[in-house]
C-alpha cells in the first residue's frame, strides 16, 4: 500500500534519485491533499499509475491511491525537483521550511522563488557540513592500495572506465592513491565500486550528503 508523505519524507524521496533523469523514471506527479506544504501530505506516482487514471466529479484524473485519499494534482514531479534544485542552488543549507516556501511560490505563481547566488560563505559553509554540490547526493571514490599482484587487473579496469590505455592505467595505478571518481552520482558510483568490488579491491568512499538533515 502506497503511504501518504510529509514533506520531509517527500523531499527525501526525491532527493533518494540518482539525478534528474532517475526522478522522470520514479515518479510522474506529486499529488497533495492541502495547498500549505508543511501541512499537507503527499503521494508519488509512478508513470505506470498516469495509465490507470480515475476520473473524479471535476473530470481531473487521478490515479486510483490519489483519488482514494482525495489529493490533487500539486506538481509533476520533475517541476517539484527542479524547485529543490533552485532552492539549494541559492540556499545550499536550506531547511524543509525553506523548501516549502520555495514550493508554495511555485504552486501559486507558476516562477521560481528568486533569491539571489548563493553567498561564498554559505557555499563554504555546506561543503565544510559535507552536503553535495547539487540536489542529489555525490560520492568520492579512492582506490587507495592495491597488492602487487593485482596492479593488472585493477590497471585494465581503470584503462575500460575511464578509456585509458593500459599504460597510462598502470601508471596511475603504480602511484597510489588514485582518485576514481569526485561528486559522482550514486549510479555511477555504483558501477565503478562493483568492478574493484569483484576484484577484491575495495574502494575509500566518501559520501557527500544531499540534505543538511539526513
């Protein structure tokens, strides 16, 4: 059974993506049963679910959960990501009552809530905290040591990731460590920590968080 959402969890659901493109995938619309966000409760949809649309007495088509529970359409979901976008761009410590301001301006005005660049203190002050440049968490991948007898194998994987030659994969292998990836997204991380992974070669992994709260 789906579950209605605060707007914190709705936020983190979205955030949880690996980038814009894995948000399309997940979710079609953000349907609310209030105009308030701090108030309100949310439902994700999934695009399979805008194929099974019931039609309510104002002739809105509503997926069957939706409908259930009385929502109404509150923003697609790529429009709701792209306003925690915005946000965090201008705020990067934004708090979930930021958040909702920010998407209560859209909800009624159809335009981004301006408030100006970023300040260099506040974006010094959200990497220091360890957030991630942009709305979806990043990774930083390390291979710090590798036995000798497994500077080949980790070479050619290199030389296939990154479409190196192998010399220049055994160099960079030889001079440890080496830095396989700064602020890659969750999807690419994952790919390249399963090749070492198979290896037996485990990777240093730093997370760069999406959200000050999680």
């Amino acid at each position: 059974m789906p579950d209605l959402l605060t707007l914190r969890q709705t936020i983190e659901a979205i955030v949880a993506c690996c980038d814009d493109g894995d948000v399309w995938d997940r979710y079609a619309w953000v349907y609310a049963d209030g105009d308030d966000p701090l108030d309100a409760r949310f439902y994700l949809s999934s695009g399979d679910e805008e194929d099974e649309l019931l039609v309510d007495e104002d002739g809105e088509g509503l997926p069957p959960f939706a409908a259930e529970h009385a929502l109404t359409h509150y923003l697609e979901a790529a429009t709701f990501a792209d306003v925690l976008i915005v946000q965090k761009r201008q705020r990067p410590l934004s708090t979930p009552e930021d958040y909702a301001r920010a998407l209560d301006f859209y909800h009624r005005r159809d335009a981004f809530l301006d408030l100006g660049e970023a300040s260099e203190s506040d974006i010094d002050e959200a990497l220091r905290a360890g957030l991630s440049t942009g709305l979806f968490t990043e990774y930083d991948l390390v291979l710090a040591a590798c036995p000798p007898e497994r500077v080949g194998d980790a070479a050619r994987t290199v030389a296939e990731l990154f479409a190196l030659s192998i010399a220049e994969a055994l160099a960079l292998c030889r001079q440890l460590p080496l830095s396989l990836g700064r602020r890659v997204n969750r999807r690419d991380g994952e790919r390249i920590e399963r090749r070492f992974t198979a290896l037996g070669l485990p990777l240093q992994k730093t997370e760069h968080r999406a959200l000050p709260w999680t």
